[in-house]
C-alpha cells in the first residue's frame, strides 16, 4: 500500500505548500561578481597569458625555424591552456561569471587564436563598466 503525496507534484493539482518547491522547478540564477576561483579578472588576465604563449609558439614555429623541444612545450601550453580556459569559461558563463558571448568565443574561437577571447574581454569589460556608470547605449552612440 502506497502512501499519499504530501503535497500535489503537478500544477493542476495545486499550489505546493509553503516552504516546499516542486521537483523540475528552478529558481532563477542571480549574476555573480564572483564563483570561487573563477572571477571575471582572473579569466581575463589568464586570457592574456594565453595569447602570449600563442604570440611565442607562432614566432617560433614559423620565424625562429621550430627550434625543438621549445615549439612543442609552447604548443603543448597552447593546447592546454585551451582546454582549461574553454571549461573555466563555460563554468563561467553558467555561474553567470561572464556572458556565454564570451564563453563561446573562447571556448570555440580560442583553439584558432586566443586573440578573440581577448578582444570579448576588452569588450565586456567595456560594457560593464558603462553600465556601472549608468550610460546606456545611446549616450556612448554619440
């Protein structure tokens, strides 16, 4: 023999009571400067790191002649630092750290070139520090 629901678990049979949230449901997730670790700042600066590796292994490999084992260790820290800024990213953009604008362009564009995280950074940077100054977009227009 089955015991009854305490409560209704779908919206046709009522309202839950209070205090008691229904299964499936979510409560929005606020902005956050900050998740732990992950903070805007160190993403973005960890973004600029990146782009200098990238900056060393292009010299290397196509300038310097890919003196070995210095073109592999870069490539190595490129494809790593890839890897690990596109899953901090992502993490990022889910605490809602950074914009999944910026997630994407690191995580897709990054393998290609870490320059257009940078340029996303730069960017958000910009849009956040305007609405911190309360201009909207049409006062920047002019």
């Amino acid at each position: 023999m089955s015991s009854p629901e305490p409560f209704p678990s779908t919206p046709s049979e009522g309202p839950a009571p209070a205090g008691v949230k229904r299964p499936g449901r979510r409560s929005p997730i606020p902005k956050r400067p900050a998740a732990g670790p992950l903070t805007f700042t160190r993403l973005k600066w960890t973004s600029f790191s990146h782009s200098c590796v990238y900056t060393a292994l292009l010299i290397c490999a196509f300038a310097a002649g890919k003196p070995q084992p210095l073109t592999f260790v870069l490539g190595l820290t490129h494809g790593l630092l890839w890897i690990g800024m596109s899953l901090a990213c992502i993490t990022a953009a889910r605490l809602r750290v950074v914009s999944l604008r910026l997630a994407v362009a690191v995580a897709v564009l990054g393998g290609i070139g870490p320059f257009f995280g940078n340029y996303e950074f730069i960017r958000e940077q910009r849009v956040r520090s305007s609405a911190g100054s309360g201009r909207g977009r049409s006062e920047r227009a002019r």
